[in-house]
C-alpha cells in the first residue's frame, strides 16, 4: 500500500530545501532529456508516408486549453480522478511528453484542465488553471471538493497559493473519499478519441457567449485538424474545415483582430483550394 503521507513528506522537503534555480535545472534536465528520447525513437522508427502523424492522434495541449500554470498535484492517476464524473479522457501532448487530459467545470462555471503526463517519474495528475482566472485557491480546492480529493492525496500545491488552499481543507473538514475504482477487467473499454473531439468538447465549454476570444482560436484549432485529417471523406474535411474558419471570422474580424484575421483568411484558402484540386480530380 502507498503511504500518500511519506510521498507529500519527500516532495515538500525536496521543494523547500532545494534552490529554486536547481529546481529548474533539473526540470530542464528531464525536457532535454525527454527531448533526446524522442529523437532518437525518431532515428530507431523513422516516419514513413503511411505512418500516422502525432498530430492525427494526440491534441496539442496548448491549442485546446487555456491552463498555464499547474496549481497542484494529485497521487492519483487521471482515470481514478473523474471515474466517478463520466467525464472523457483525450490524448494529447505538448513539447515535454504525451498525457491524458479533460477537463473539469465546477459549478462557479470556472474550467480547469486536469493533466496527467505519461512518462512522469511520479506517477499521478496535475489541476492546471488559466493564471488570470479569480480567486484561484477557491478554484483549486473546489476542483478537489468535485473530485472528492482527500488532503492526503495531494502532494503538491503551489507556494503562491498553498497557504490558502490549506485554509480551505482546514476549514471544510477533510474530503471524503471518492468511489474506488473498478477493477481493470470491470472497467467498460476505453474510447478512443481524435483530436477533434476534444476541440468540439472544448468549444462547449468555452462557449462562443461567454469566451468569444477563445471560442474563435478553438474553432480556427479545429478548422486546422479538419484540414489535415487523414480519417473519414476527405471532401467532408475540407467542408467541415471552411466552416470553422468561417466559424472563428466571426470574431476574428480586420478590425479588431488584424493578425489573426489575415491568418484565418490564409488557412480558409488553403481549404478552399485543397476543395477545389479535389473536385477536379473526382
């Protein structure tokens, strides 16, 4: 059995005894390393024309979620955390490693990301927040109230709001634990999902009322996936994809979006002509 407590005493030593800049040098360390792992699996099993790209298979985190700072840790894998909730599980990456991602909505209406790598050295998953969101401890500790996240089970909050969150566990009482989860050969057979899934998932959250700005990137993101798309009629892509750029030029206008207009109007022409090469071909 994992003692939760020995972990969080070894991680809290390790973060209040070791310089800050040693920190990020061994955080350093493990992306260059991970970097090099991944070149040479490129050297070992170089792509070839009927390979499936990453792209094809794995959403790219920063292109469907706003969080950019991990605001705590849990010991608990990603799968364990929202069993309970029904909530999809999608695969993605970003430039240190693969993961699994989905995201969670309290009922403030805020949305974090929930974030598990899958080469992590400490096994388990990470809430990841938007830093401009308000009142951020609140947030963090409502996500492990959902969740149903004892104090023991976190091992790491952040120092800028570490305190707080304390404050929060200490007030409410401790978390009572979620439901266990099944075992593996009980669990229903896990779904497979493309990227796109997982940017029309986004674009129900961060609804085009609430999230304009962001709502027009998603929409831009998923015109892109359709435009590269190597599943289903290709014609269908490149249909599905115009409409999303059209989608996203809704918000992205000359006016208020000068760049990010000109850029919607470039990939909306790659799609055009891509449509219109193919027509010629049929």
């Amino acid at each position: 059995m994992i003692d939760h407590n020995k972990i969080r005493d070894a991680i809290d030593n390790y973060f209040n005894n070791t310089p800050p800049t040693k920190i990020i040098e061994n955080l350093d360390r493990h992306a260059i390393d991970r970097k090099k792992d991944l070149e040479q699996e490129n050297i070992n099993h170089p792509p070839s024309n009927n390979k499936i790209s990453r792209s094809d298979k794995l959403v790219r985190f920063e292109e469907v979620s706003p969080a950019n700072r991990d605001a705590a840790f849990l010991c608990v894998s990603i799968e364990s955390l929202v069993a309970h909730l029904g909530l999809p599980i999608f695969e993605g990456y970003d430039d240190l490693d693969e993961m699994r991602l989905t995201f969670l909505t309290l009922p403030s209406k805020e949305t974090v990301t929930l974030v598990e790598y899958l080469n992590s050295p400490q096994p388990g998953a990470s809430i990841c927040v938007d830093a401009k969101m308000p009142n951020i401890p609140q947030i963090v500790f409502d996500s492990c109230l959902k969740l149903q996240v004892p104090r023991e089970e976190v091992i790491w909050f952040h120092p800028d709001w570490q305190e707080e969150i304390e404050g929060l566990y200490a007030e409410h009482g401790n978390i009572e634990k979620r439901p266990e989860l099944l075992q593996v050969e009980e669990l229903p057979p896990r779904i497979q999902y493309e990227p796109i899934d997982c940017f029309y998932h986004a674009i129900e959250i961060y609804a085009k009322a609430d999230y304009p700005e962001y709502w027009a990137m998603l929409q831009h993101n998923l015109g892109l996936a359709y435009q590269n798309r190597i599943h289903g009629d290709r014609k269908e892509n490149l249909e599905r994809s115009i409409e999303c750029f059209h989608q996203s030029l809704e918000i992205y206008t000359k006016n208020d979006f000068p760049e990010k207009w000109k850029i919607d109007r470039e990939d909306l022409g790659e799609s055009l002509r891509s449509l219109e090469s193919l027509k010629l071909c049929l």
